[in-house]
C-alpha cells in the first residue's frame, strides 16, 4: 500500500470541543499564537492523509473516521493527579530516567520533555515499529497501555492533544521544553516560572525526529483483523450446542494472552473444553495454538484433566469478561460456586499482588493518618449521618481524591446540575456563587470537569434487580448509592422487605462484581431524635448492619462545623477516628490534625 507523504491533524483552536477542522501538521506553528494573542491549541493524537478533510466535512470530530492513521511520534501523557509539586517530578524523573533509559534502553537522544503548564508530556519516536492502517490505535493503545501502565490512556484515535509552545487557559502557563539535565536539576517552581514565556520565533522542525530504527519491537501488539482471525479457534473446533458457550471464555479465546494472565487464563479455557466435552488432544492442540507455547498447554491441560478444577463467574479472570448478554449471567448461583483450598490460594495471590493495589484505597494514603484502613473490593460499606452532617458531600469528597479509581456514581437524591456543581466546588474550593459565574462566563465547555472525569454519573434511580447488569457492562472500581433509599425494587411495596432487598444485592454486587460499594444510608427516628449516630441508628432492618462489611458513622452539632468519621464496625479489624471540618460554603470536608486527633488505634 502507498501512503501519502503530506500529513494532516484535527485542529481544536480557542479550546478543545472547537474542533472539527484539518489542517497540515507543517502549519502548526502559525495558529499557536503570540503572547499578544493568548489561545489554546489542541491537535490530534495522529496523523492523517487528506482523506481527513473529507471526513471532516460538515462533521466535528475524527471519532468515526474509518480510513488510514499515522504516527510518527508517540506522546506519553503523565497527570498530577493528586500528587504534591514535589512527588509529582519525582515520578516524573523516575519515569524519565528508570523506566524509559534503564529498563527500556531508550536513548537520551530519544527523549523529549515538555511541560505542559499542568503535567508532563514525554514524546519519543515510533521505537515500537508501528505501522500505517485502518486499525493503528488498536495495536498502540494496546502496547502502550501494557508498557507505560502510569500513564493516562490518551491513544484512542479521537483524542487531542495540547500542542507544543502553546497556550494553556488553566495554569496561565505555555507548554515548553525541557532537556534531561533540566528536567532532573530544575524545581517544580522552576519549571512553572520557565513556563511563563514562549519564544518568539518557535521552530517545530528543531524537534523532529531523524528516521529512527525501532528497537523496542518485542513489545508491539499488533490488533489487527487479520491478527486476530489468526488467534481465534474456528467454531467447528467445538462441536457443542451454542446454548453451553460461556461468552467470557469466548472473549479470551478471541484474544491474544494478557501478559502476567496467560497461565492462569488456559487453565480456566482448559476447564471450560473439558466440562464441554471435548477430548485432551483437543484441548490441548487448541490451547497450543492459542498461547505459542506447546509445552505450557500440555502441562495446564494434563494438570486439569487430572485435578478437574471448576471456575465460577466471580472468578478472577472470568469476571472481567463478564456480559450481561451471557445465557448465565441472568441465573447466575454465586452460593453454590465451590472452590478448593489450591484454588483460593491462587486466587489470594492474585488478590494481594493487583486487588489490592488496582481497586482498594487506604484512608492513610490520601489523609494524615499514622494507621491503615484499608477499603478493599468485594466490600459494602455504608455511610451513616443526620441529615445536615453532611454524609453525602464527604462521600464526594473522597471520590473526588480517588483519581486513580473507575467510579460509578448514583446520585439519586440531587439533580444532575446540583451533582455537577458540587463536585466543581470541591475540586476547586469555590463557592456556589463562583461556580455560576465562572461557567457564565465560558463560552464552550471547559476543562473544569477534567479533574473529576474517573467518574461517572446517573441520576436515574435504577431498578436494584438492573444495577449488576450495569456495574457488568462499566466494570467500575467503585460504585456509590446515594441513597440507598432511592433505590427501586419491583412489587415489593413494605419497607423493611424492600431495604432488605437493597442492601443484600449491593453485598452481592460489590461480592460477584469485585468492586467496592458506597452506599449512603439514613438513620431512623430515634437517632435522628438524639442527634447521636451509631450502629444501631440505621433506618430498616439489621440486614443493612449484618450485612456491612464496614459502617461509618459522622456526627457532629449542625449548628456547628466540626464533624467526626468513626467505624462503628469493621470487618476486618481496626479503627477509624478522624476529625474534619464542614466547609458548607465550598462543600469541602477538611481534616483536622492535632495531639491526639488522628491518631487513633
């Protein structure tokens, strides 16, 4: 195939929903501007051929291009997030000088630097050796994400860029950049202070790369069609009734092996052929074409043919490609899923090595708290207050520092704008009356939301019955109910029956979906009589206690604006006592610290 050599990109000038224009990457230089006139400037992630002009004809934007993507460069997004000044450039530096120049061997020549006026953007040549097609982003997103885990997810073939020496509206600063020495040397103060100038005569050329050999080509992943024709079984291999197929191995089979899951992956496809029948040959044959490595899918196979283990829909690699489509998901007996003792050990080793690090938090990384409290997934946790305490804001509060969780938000008791501007309040620290005007004065959307975009929203109150299928389809790290009492359930019209209800199927989601669930609870009359909050003040039956993994309780005088968090129970042992103080105004629960406030054991 002969690919044009004159290159274009998506163009979003002023701010980056005004996209929806094309331009030559060799204009980018005259529409970034001068001090004299402050813009921003975004341009797409790749490149294109003038088949992009004709996409983008009475369109804006690239998302349903369907011809031919280009990269040359690769930029490598690295976000704050809610890291300090100083451990952000220390991930940075770690990122820079560990994990691209020692462990990658990328060359110092290979590396450019650039500040952002927020974060770091890290640009290298196409070291991977990625070629020119229809599904480019597919083969970069998935290489990239397994190589560069701590960077954002930016590879998609819709998404913007800011462009270089550009102008960024949020931090009043430029995107400029910076060489290793200064990277490692220079304050982040420093780098900020660097930032506020641009140069005059802005040279794009200076920082193209030469045509570089790709030496890291072990690492691509291609995703092609026609690769993964080649990696899947044809169907007559398996010569079963269709009503039998499990759809969360067929999207294994489908697939190339998961680096770090490919064992754990064909034992689990090994168990499904044998339940289904199919001879060990077979199996084994299937696998070895599967995996490329014959003598690993004889051992897996010889070793499940003997020992005969079963995997169940809540299993760790299986539940990842659940669908609610599956002829199982709908009668699905989690209860009756019985497992052995080897089993649950591989299990836990799984659990402690990427559960706990990929979807639990621990209050004392994101508080000043000297202990751990570990929230873990699999866990209910419900969150009692009077109202005016403030339960829901503190919950919003935590979501809001958990950047680096998927969260499915339900906020069932407030509007979608009421929702939207609360969380702007307590991102920024801004009062209700500084939100309205700053939204009055945007003229498009701003870049506000970017600050809460690990989260998703509902406002609907789901059918309780309908929520699992949800969580399935969005796989979130967290999913928060407030409240509890919004929930629907069907035909089901006593109160106790229906809180009951409610409360055992969020256990079972947060248990089968391997999540953590926030559920926002009221007190019952008497608590709400004494103005003392405790286990015993939840409203319904003791099924929202008995079932809890953990109940956090905060009280406090309304009149007032301190406020204690305290676990009234917690599962797993240890004790949370912290104090804060209700900010009404901008929405934001502040901890208080002191002698012996904090500090509890």
């Amino acid at each position: 195939m002969a690919f044009s050599t004159e290159r274009y990109v998506e163009i979003a000038s002023g701010h980056i929903t005004n996209r929806g224009r094309a331009d030559k990457v060799t204009n980018l230089p005259s529409l970034i501007g001068d001090t004299k006139d402050l813009h921003e400037l975004y341009h797409s992630w790749y490149t294109f051929d003038e088949d992009i002009k004709r996409h983008l004809n009475g369109k804006n934007s690239i998302s349903s291009f369907k011809g031919v993507y280009y990269l040359d460069k690769i930029i490598l997004d690295l976000d704050k997030k809610n890291l300090s000044d100083n451990d952000f450039l220390s991930f940075v530096r770690f990122f820079v000088n560990t994990e691209l120049k020692d462990d990658l061997g990328v060359k110092d020549e290979h590396i450019q630097i650039w500040f952002s006026g927020t974060g770091f953007h890290i640009i290298i040549p196409n070291l991977f050796g990625f070629t020119p097609s229809i599904t480019l982003p597919f083969s970069v997103k998935s290489t990239l994400q397994d190589v560069f885990p701590d960077c954002d997810i930016i590879y998609d073939g819709s998404r913007l860029i800011r462009a270089s020496f550009s102008y960024n509206k949020k931090s009043g600063l430029f995107k400029v950049p910076l060489s290793l020495i200064e990277l490692n040397k220079m304050t982040f103060d420093e780098i900020q202070k660097y930032a506020t100038i641009v140069p005059a005569d802005i040279n794009l050329d200076k920082y193209e790369f030469d045509n570089v050999t790709p030496y890291l080509k072990q690492y691509l992943k291609l995703k092609s069609d026609k690769h993964i024709q080649s990696a899947t079984i044809k169907r007559s291999a398996f010569d079963i009734d269709p009503t039998t197929v499990v759809t969360c191995m067929q999207s294994v089979l489908s697939k190339s092996p998961v680096p770090g899951e490919r064992n754990d992956s064909m034992m689990r496809l090994a168990a499904w052929m044998r339940r289904n029948g199919l001879p060990q040959e077979v199996v084994i044959q299937t696998l070895a074409q599967w995996s490329g490595n014959e003598s690993e899918a004889i051992s897996t196979t010889k070793s499940e043919f003997e020992k005969g283990y079963n995997y169940w829909c809540d299993d760790e690699i299986m539940s990842k490609h659940c669908d609610p489509k599956c002829i199982y998901f709908k009668r699905k007996d989690y209860s009756m899923a019985l497992e052995s003792a080897e089993t649950l050990a591989e299990k836990f080793v799984v659990f402690v090595k990427k559960g706990i690090s990929e979807k639990a938090f621990n209050f004392k990384d994101i508080y000043n708290i000297n202990y751990n409290f570990w929230v873990l997934p699999g866990e209910l946790v419900i969150i009692l207050g009077d109202t005016g305490m403030g339960k829901s804001t503190y919950v919003s509060n935590l979501c809001a520092m958990l950047r680096n969780h998927r969260i499915m938000y339900l906020s069932l008791e407030n509007n979608w704008h009421m929702t939207y501007k609360r969380f702007c309040q307590i991102v920024q620290g801004y009062t209700h009356d500084e939100v309205m005007k700053y939204h009055d004065e945007l003229d498009n959307v701003d870049d506000l939301y970017s600050l809460f975009d690990h989260i998703s929203f509902g406002h609907m109150s789901p059918d309780i019955d309908k929520l699992q299928e949800t969580v399935a389809y969005q796989k979130p790290h967290i999913v928060v109910v407030d409240t509890t009492d919004e929930m629907h359930v069907k035909n089901v019209h006593n109160e106790f029956d229906r809180m009951n209800q409610i409360i055992v199927k969020l256990k079972e989601i947060a248990t089968n979906q391997d999540c953590i669930v926030l559920a926002v609870h009221h007190v019952n009359k008497d608590a709400a009589r004494n103005g003392i909050v405790n286990l015993h003040s939840a409203k319904g039956t003791s099924t929202v206690v008995q079932k809890a993994d953990k109940v956090l309780t905060i009280n406090g005088d309304e009149q007032h604006s301190d406020r204690m968090l305290y676990s009234e129970k917690n599962r797993d042992g240890g004790k949370l006592k912290m104090m804060f103080e209700f900010d009404k105004k901008h929405m934001l629960f502040k901890q208080k610290v002191g002698p012996t406030i904090g500090d509890y054991s």
